[in-house]
C-alpha cells in the first residue's frame, strides 16, 4: 500500500522534463506567431513597441505573468540579450519570481528612460497634420498616443487632441462630428480621412474643367 501511495504522490507532481516539454512547446507556438526581436542596439528599435506586441501575443496565449517574463526574454537578442542574462544574475534572491510587470519595469528603464518616454509625450502633445495626409496623420496620432496615456483615457479628450492637430480646413469638419453620440476616434479618423479625399477629388474636377 505504502509503494503505491508513492507511485500515486510521484504521479501527481510535476515533473521536471515534463516543465522543460511545456515551454519548449510554449516557445515553438509562441515563434510561430511571428514576435518581434529586440536587439537593443538598433537606432530604429521601439521598445514599448517591442513590449506591446509580445504582450498582446502572450496574452492571447494565456501565458501566466511569470511565463510572459520567461518567453519574451527568448526576443531578446545581442546587446538587449546580454542586459537581460546580467540584470537577472544579479537579481537579489528576495526580488521573488520574475513576474511580467518586473520584467517590463527593468527594461524600460533600460532601453526606454523616462526623459526618453518624456520627449515622446511632447511629440504626441505637439503632433499635427503638417504636410501629411489624414491618413498618415492618424497612423503617427495612434503610435504616439500610447506614450500619454493619461492624456486620451477619456474619449472626448482623445478626439479633441485629434481635432486640435488636423489641418485647418478640417478642424471644423471634426469639431461638427464629435457632436454626434455615437463618434469615437476610429469614426473620427475616417469622417477625415473621408471629407480630405472628397474635397481633392473635388478639387481636381474643378482642374480640369479650368
């Protein structure tokens, strides 16, 4: 009875190959969904990008906070690679698990410093239409918005930091729009983008019959 009760007690605990096996098969689902790779060495390199779209995969994974912690890390390459290895080396053995939001703190201060994310929610505060079309407008609006939070949490400020930035014959356009219950800034955006290619094709007609 005794051997038995072993072998039940030795059947219920995890196993350690049977932990290596599932993230072994954890990282060749979550490689399969294309991540991105973080070199922390590159001029181009987002790092709250990076973050952002290995969450969102994680995430619908359903990998615990600290397994996101452990896969993401598999992202990091060259420079970003040899941060993380030293960092957790020297993690202090009462920091307790590596859990995501840990792991997400570390390295942006790392690789994204607050003067950094700083001079980004200046940008964001500064962005406007320019020489862009809407539509280029929008896309750098939605990217840089991330970055101030706090700024577009409540929809009417989100849309009215979008309006405020638009080209001045559309302000007006956008303002008129926001009225309706119903709008939201994806409406928002298109209502623009929709009004700025009536009025060049308009525009152009009115060239040719010149």
């Amino acid at each position: 009875a005794q051997a038995m009760m072993v072998q039940a007690n030795w059947e219920v605990m995890p196993r350690p190959h049977q932990q290596v096996t599932t993230m072994a098969s954890r990282l060749r689902d979550f490689t399969r969904m294309n991540p991105p790779t973080f070199y922390g060495s590159k001029v181009d390199e987002d790092p709250q990008e990076f973050l952002d779209e290995v969450y969102k995969i994680l995430f619908a994974m359903g990998v615990s906070t600290t397994g996101k912690a452990k896969v993401a890390a598999y992202q990091l390459k060259d420079v970003a690679q040899a941060w993380f290895v030293q960092w957790r080396d020297n993690r202090p053995l009462r920091g307790g698990h590596l859990t995501w939001e840990i792991f997400k703190k570390a390295f942006l201060d790392r690789f994204f410093p607050r003067e950094k994310r700083e001079a980004k929610v200046v940008e964001f505060i500064n962005l406007r239409q320019g020489g862009m079309s809407v539509l280029e407008y929008s896309l750098k609006f939605t990217k840089l918005s991330k970055y101030a939070p706090s700024l577009v949490s409540d929809p009417r400020d989100e849309m009215s930091h979008f309006a405020m930035g638009v080209s001045d014959d559309l302000q007006e356009e956008c303002h008129s729009a926001m009225l309706h219950d119903n709008m939201n800034i994806s409406r928002l955006m298109v209502h623009a983008q929709q009004v700025e290619e009536a009025r060049a094709k308009r525009k152009s007609r009115d060239a040719k019959r010149e």
